[in-house]
C-alpha cells in the first residue's frame, strides 16, 4: 500500500486538471449562450474564461506538479501560495465573466 506522501502529487496533479477543465467547460457554458440567445458580445467573457483555463491546464498546473513531485522526492515544503493564490483569482475572474455574460443576455 502506497503512503500519503507518495500519492500527494498525483492528487495534487488531478486538482489541477479538474480546475482547468471546469474552467474550460464554463467557457463552453458561455458560449454556447452566445450562439443561442445570438449576443455576439459574450463572446468576450467566454474568450477570458477559455485563456484563464487553458492557463491552468498548461501552464501552472504543470509547473506545480513539476514543483510537487520534486519536493516530495526531498521530503520538502510543496506549499506554492502565490500559484494558488493566482488560480483563486482565475477561478474569481471566471465568476465575474458568468455574471457579466448573465448581464449582456438580459440586457439585449
């Protein structure tokens, strides 16, 4: 059997791809309320979420599960405050782009 420290990195890995992907599937969300309902201008919000996915998926989730799996092989701190600290804000902005997008399809 396997212990904690052996399998942290790659639960750590998995949280970060099921991040990316749910940003990655708001934008799909998004924009497929822009087809439907014909508002060409929620197209904007839908591109920021896609980036802020895409971001996540590869960029800083594979430099933290590069970062993970070193420091686990040395028995070292893994905290990276200030990459989580960034995908929180991602997860926010992609919050306020589904508000906005709400407010563009009610107001047309």
């Amino acid at each position: 059997m396997s212990s904690p420290a052996e399998t942290q990195p790659a639960r750590t890995a998995l949280a970060w791809q099921r991040t990316g992907l749910s940003l990655l599937l708001v934008s799909g969300l998004l924009a497929r309320a822009a087809a439907v309902h014909g508002v060409l201008l929620v197209v904007v919000p839908t591109a920021v979420v896609a980036v802020a996915g895409l971001v996540v998926l590869g960029v800083l989730g594979p430099r933290r599960q590069q970062r993970t799996e070193l420091v686990a092989g040395i028995d070292g701190d893994a905290r990276a405050p200030r990459t989580a600290g960034l995908v929180t804000g991602l997860v926010v902005l992609t919050a306020l782009c589904g508000l906005v997008a709400e407010a563009l399809l009610r107001w047309d």
